[in-house]
C-alpha cells in the first residue's frame, strides 16, 4: 500500500474501528457543485455509493466497499439566522453548537462533538 492510500484510509476511518471497507474513489467536496459532480460520476459509472460527514456510523454504512465516497468534511459552515441554523453537510456537533453558542442559542446534538449532522439527523449517511 502506497503511503497516499494508507494516507486516505487512515482518514476515513470510522468511529467502530472493526470496520475496515476500502472504497474504490474518494471525492472531496467543498461545496454542493462537486457533490453534484461525483453523484453524477458514480451515476455514469455504476460505482456504488456513499457519503462520510463524520465517521460515526457503528456499522461503517459511510464507506462502501469498492465505492465512491463523498467526503463532505470540507463543507462544515453553520450560519444562524433567529432561530434557525443553516447547517453544511459536513458540519459536526461541535461546529452546530458553537454557532448556535454564538447566537445565544443552543442545539439538541449528540454528546460527541466529531459526530456529522447530516448523519445525526437523517439516520445515517448513506445514499442507496
């Protein structure tokens, strides 16, 4: 294994350390045009795939073997506008409550702050 890829796998790696799927591209985005892209790319391809925001998904759901993986950790901007926060797809517990802390707000999160919000709050992170 070239030092890039350990590189890439080790960055992947999910909360359940058991896991230990290997997809076939990894496409990170930084914002909702290159999310667009890759879901276009895996369409055109036939490749499986899956999103990653934060890595705790227990069953490893985030990486699918031989797939592509959209990596939405470039994209963690929160913006709080009254009371409603506008959350990117790769933001984490952490980042939601320190802009709602900001705000004089707070947030219903999980207790780990790495956890992803798209995750947390659709069940998962998986596109089937």
């Amino acid at each position: 294994m070239t030092d890039k890829v350990a590189r890439v796998h080790e960055a992947l790696r999910v909360w359940n350390g058991a896991v230990s799927a290997r997809p076939a591209v990894v496409k990170r985005c930084h914002d909702a045009a290159e999310v667009s892209e890759a879901v276009r790319y895996a369409r055109a391809t036939g490749l499986p795939l899956s999103v990653f925001d934060g890595g705790h998904d227990w069953t490893g759901r985030a990486i699918r073997p031989g797939g592509l993986v959209i990596d939405l950790r470039g994209m963690r901007a929160v913006t709080v506008d009254g009371n409603i926060a506008t959350v990117a797809g790769g933001a984490t517990a952490t980042d939601v409550l320190a802009a709602a802390a900001h705000s004089g707000l707070s947030a219903a999160t999980g207790t780990a702050g790495s956890i992803g919000m798209a995750g947390l709050t659709l069940g998962g992170a998986m596109v089937r």
